[in-house]
C-alpha cells in the first residue's frame, strides 16, 4: 500500500491500482480475523424463526432447489451469478483503480467494511447456518451441507479441515456485496459512452441474478436476503453521509455550456 501512495502522485492509475490490491489483501486479513472472533458465539441459532418466517410469506425451499435442478440451464445460469460474487469481490475495486475512479473506489471499500462489521455483529447476536442445517435435501449445495457441522466442531473446540466454510447465513453477504455493486453502478446511470453500456448492463443483470441464486440454490432464507438488502443500503447511506460524492466523468461525459 505504501508503494502504491508513493507511485500515486506520479503515475496515477498505477500507483491506486497497487494500493487497491495491497488494501484488498489487508482487508481479507482483517475480515478473516473477525470472522474467526464471531464464530464462537455463544448466543443459539435463529433457523428456526428464519425459517418461520419463509413460511409466513409462502415461500418454500425445498420446493424452489427441486424446480431449479429440475431445470438444469436456470440452475447453470444461477451457480454462473453465484460464483461471481468472489470476482466482483476483488475486480471491483481493481477496475475503479484502473479507471482512475478514487472517489467510487474508497465509496466502495467503505462500505463493504461498514456492511461487513454490521452483518458480523449480527451474526454474532442472531447466528444462522443457513436452511441445510434444518431441512434435509439431496440438493443443497454441498457447501452447504457442511455450515451446521463446522459450527457444531467450532463450538466443541475441533479443528476444522476447511478453513473456508461460508458460517454466515443471516444476513447474505452475497446480496449485501450485490445490492452495494448496484448502487455504485448508479453513478454511472445513464451510461453516455456506449462501450461501456453493455459490460455495465451485463453486470447489473448478473447481480440481479446473483441474489436470486441465494435462495433459489438454497443457501439463504428469504429473510437472509431482505436482511442483506437492509444491511447495504444502510451502509451506502453511511458513506454517503461520511464520503459526499464527487463527479468523477470517467464513463459519462457532460455537454459545454
């Protein structure tokens, strides 16, 4: 990160490209951290009202994981939405650096942290496993299947063999990544360079889809995904209050007046 303040003033793109990058290795370090902190909570799950909830509102998810591997090209198409969350993680802000957006590339980073400190501090009073570890299906992903029984070992104080087990279900932090993407797309809304209209529109649609894969693939509640929609936009607000927007015409132009 220092190297890439040193660099910043004299080649700009360069120099906020390497201190994206080393902030984004400082970051997983920290959030990896925390999740480790939040773990061992000692509160009890909340599945069950979750899962209440889904009901209350007639959605059923076994019936939806049925539907979608009955349809095996929606389901593609949803793991494709799915898995790019972790791309979107990392390219984001690597493609504000590269743009030379500074001011939607700290936007960005600010929020992410504030919506990862809240959804933490929630799972650590409410935890969740997510709806594998109270209903039973062949269908589930398979990552999935191992949330309740990793959590199970944290609190027994067993070593765990896969260090990467997504423990958080409630909130998404799926649709808390997906939500803020979109609302930092909307700075660049309406799209005046046409080269950019398409990968821009591509990407919307594909966040759109990405939240709908949370609970169409089962790996999230209904309630998961109203709570991860709550949780970013009240971290956008946040650094809209903290980090007031400055006009950064890097894909829009304006017309001389």
């Amino acid at each position: 990160m220092a190297l890439g303040c040193a660099l910043e003033d004299r080649f700009q793109r360069t120099g906020l490209s390497i201190f994206t990058i080393g902030l984004l290795f400082f970051m997983a370090g920290v959030i990896s951290y925390g999740c480790g902190a939040i773990s061992s909570t000692p509160f009890p799950l909340i599945d069950h009202s979750l899962l209440h909830f889904d009901k209350l509102i007639h959605f059923n998810t076994l019936t939806a994981i049925t539907w979608t591997h009955e349809h095996q090209h929606i389901h593609r198409v949803l793991r494709f939405a799915y898995d790019m969350w972790a791309f979107e993680t990392v390219g984001i802000p690597i493609l504000c650096a590269v743009i030379g957006d500074r001011d939607l590339l700290v936007r960005y980073i600010n929020a992410i942290l504030i919506a990862n400190i809240i959804g933490s501090l929630i799972y650590y009073f409410f935890p969740s496993c997510g709806p594998a570890s109270i209903l039973h299906s062949s269908y589930f992903p398979h990552e999935e299947l191992i949330v309740y029984p990793a959590y199970v070992m944290i609190h027994k104080a067993l070593p765990l063999h896969d260090m990467l087990v997504p423990l958080i279900a409630f909130p998404s932090f799926h649709v808390i990544h997906a939500v803020i993407f979109c609302c930092a797309l909307k700075k660049y809304w309406p799209i005046n360079k046409p080269e950019w209209r398409i990968p821009l529109i591509a990407l919307f649609i594909i966040n759109c889809l990405l939240i709908i894969s949370t609970f169409m693939l089962g790996h999230h509640y209904i309630a998961d995904v109203f709570g991860g929609f709550v949780v970013a936009i009240l971290a956008w607000a946040c650094v809209g209050w903290l980090c007031p927007t400055k006009n950064t015409p890097c894909l829009t132009h304006h017309p001389k007046t």
